[in-house]
C-alpha cells in the first residue's frame, strides 16, 4: 500500500502519541465484556477520521471486507457500541486529549507562532422534541413556551498557532449556564497542560463577565472577548469614540483590507478588578463591498500586543466548531444517553487532534505541502479496500 492507511494511522496515534495504554485501558465500566475495549474504542476514533461518525456506520465498515485494513479482529452491533460508551469513562480521554496536545508542544509544534491561545466556543447539537436525558435544554420561544430540547456544551482548543487542535468539551444542562461551563473547563485544561502553556484565551461576548475574566486572570491568562450588548456602558463609550477619525491601522487581510481603531483608557465596569480596559473596533472591507465590523476588549497591554495581532486572536475562534459541525457531526446523537454524548464529543475531539497531527506535521516531513483534509481522507478510503498483506511475523 501507497501513502496513508488506517494502519500506518494506528501506528502513529500508539507510537508517535503515546496513546497505545490509553487504547487498551480507557477506563471501561462494563462488569463483564465480551469484547475488549481496545477494537471498539478505535473504531470509534477512525470512524470519526474516516467521517463515519454514526455508531451504524462504524458498524457497517467493522462488518465489511475493510476489517482487516482497519486492525480490527472483530465485529460488533452497534448496540455494542451505545453499551460500552454509556459505561466509559470520561477522564482517560480527556487525559488522552491533553496529553496529545502537550506532546505536540514539545515537539515543536507551535514554535512558529509567538503566542499560544485557547479559544472558547458554546454551542448546540441534538435537537429533540422531547426531553430524553439529563443535559436536554428546553428551547423556548419568546412567550416561554417550550419549542424542543436541545444539549448545550462548550468547547475549548488551541488557538493562534497555525495548527488548531481541540483540548476539550465541557456539557452543560438545565440551571447550569455557559459561562459557568466555560469557567470549568479553563481550569481543568490548565491544570493539565499548565499555567505556561498559553499566553491568552478568545472568547465571545457571552463569556465578557467579571467572573469569567477573572478566572482567566487567576490562571495567568489575558483575554480577548467580544464585546457586545451585554456591556451596555462600555459597549455604548466605545461605539461613540469608534470609528472616529483615521484608523489606528492599516492592512491587507488575504483579498480584504482591515482598518482598526483602539485606545486603552476605557474604565471598567463596577465588578470588574481591572485598572483599565484595551477596546480595539475593526472594520474589514471585502471584495464584493460587504463591511465586517466589530468590538473586542482585552487587558493585553499596547505595549505587549499590537492592534494586527489582536485581530489575529479575534479571528481563531471558530475553527474547530465549524468542521466539527460541518464534516465530523458534532451535531448528531448517536445513542440519547447522557455520558455516552459526552464520550462521543470527547472523541470526536480527539479523532480531530489525531487527524491534523497526523495531515499537518507528521505527514509534511520534508518540502511537500501538506495534504488537504480532503486529499487525507480519500487516500484512507482508496487503501481500505484495498488486499490487506500477509501476515507474515
């Protein structure tokens, strides 16, 4: 076989991650398997790199001809699978996820960039008409009424660098909040990749409170937020001083030009223990005419961060959200059990992490460019059908 296989792919998640305990031990529940946890747990995770993100799915590639290809040694339902992830663990692959992450670093995985962030996102998947777990959010309309149910979490990632990799997801169900959620996950990803392995954290509006920007303070990171309606006195100051006069700067983004105004002399709101707040506005023209505007706030000092890269920040956030949604399903249920969404979400993080690891640095070694995700995934396809060689140890 010719290039990448889901083989050479297990190779490198068991020998270059170091992920190979993990595989074998993810912290299974079942008193009494039949099957090993090993074969299931990863055909999960290259289901999701092959896109087969249905627990069907997975269990119609571990029933065909692919088997072998795919270093599986058995078959399974998926009612195996909606069994074994309802009684998974969630710590090891969480640990899991960290640990790739902090192998990249060490590796050399960022040293092009200068900052290091963490983007925090909330989204929705699952839509329900009816109320089938403890994480069903009810949706209501503007009279209160209840419209369907649907789950909520955050998701967290590298952010800034070039290379965005997921760290980890965080549900959260009724009476709990987004910025509650987004306050726990910080912390648990910063106790585990420590306070030094990034510089700032980019987060929308939503996460502007005083609570949250002091969390992130306490773990030694500066903040990008959106600023929005939600400030109603900072946002109504900065709209009235921006955009007034030239632009603080000038430049070209790919075919659009972007014109930035800041200051860092804005007082902060009551709650909030800051000396001052940076607001930066910016503008960005695109080809067709159509403006993009918005306003950000952040305690990075003017001295430390310029306004270009402030808006490099601003724009890492929603990366990981869009192609998980797009090309891996985040939105799709699986099995309606509450700790088998979370380990779904978990992996399919994970299988993102794997999957540009693998496309984005182990495969670019030497002067090639680097694979697409598309030109990835069907050379996988194109080997997995293909006669699996002899076993010949």
């Amino acid at each position: 076989m010719s290039g990448p296989t889901p083989r050479r792919l297990l190779h490198f998640v068991t020998r270059r991650l170091r992920l190979q305990r993990y595989l074998r031990n993810p912290g299974d529940g079942r008193p009494q398997p039949q099957i090993l946890a090993e074969p299931l747990l990863w055909a999960l995770l290259v289901g999701q790199i092959l896109r087969q993100y249905s627990f069907h799915a997975v269990e119609a590639l571990v029933h065909s001809t692919a088997r072998k290809n795919l270093s599986l040694s058995c078959s399974f339902s998926d009612d195996t699978l909606g069994y074994f992830t309802e009684r998974l663990d969630p710590s090891p692959t969480r640990q899991a996820l960290l640990s790739v992450i902090g192998r990249a670093k060490r590796n050399k995985a960022f040293d092009g960039c200068r900052w290091i962030g963490l983007a925090i996102d909330g989204t929705g998947a699952g839509w329900r008409t009816e109320s089938g777990c403890p994480l069903c959010r009810p949706q209501r309309n503007a009279e209160k009424q209840i419209l369907g149910y649907q789950h909520s979490l955050v998701l967290i990632s590298v952010a800034g660098t070039g290379l965005s990799l997921p760290c980890d997801v965080e549900p959260y169900g009724p009476g709990d909040s987004e910025y509650a959620a987004g306050q726990r996950i910080l912390r648990r990803v910063i106790q585990g990749l420590g306070k030094r392995f990034a510089q700032y954290v980019v987060v929308d509006g939503k996460f502007a409170t005083a609570s949250f920007l002091h969390t992130a303070s306490e773990l030694g990171l500066a903040v990008v937020a959106r600023l929005k309606d939600n400030l109603p006195e900072l946002c109504t100051a900065a709209q009235k001083r921006f955009p007034v006069g030239p632009p603080t700067t000038v430049f070209p983004y790919g075919q659009d030009r972007v014109e930035i105004w800041e200051a860092d002399d804005f007082d902060p709101w009551d709650t909030l223990h800051w000396e001052t707040v940076r607001v930066f506005f910016y503008r960005q023209h695109k080809p067709n005419g159509k403006v993009v505007e918005a306003y950000w706030l952040t305690n990075f000092p003017s001295s430390r961060v310029g306004a270009r890269a402030l808006f490099d920040m601003a724009k890492s956030r929603w990366e990981i959200e869009n192609e998980a949604k797009s090309r891996h399903g985040l939105e799709h249920i699986c099995h309606h059990q509450a700790n088998s969404l979370l380990i779904s979400w978990l992996l399919t993080m994970l299988a993102l992490s794997i999957e540009r690891l693998y496309r984005l640095r182990y495969l670019r070694r030497g002067t090639h460019a680097p694979r697409s995700s598309a030109e990835l995934l069907l050379t996988l396809w194109v080997n997995l059908f293909r006669p699996c060689p002899a076993d010949t140890s």
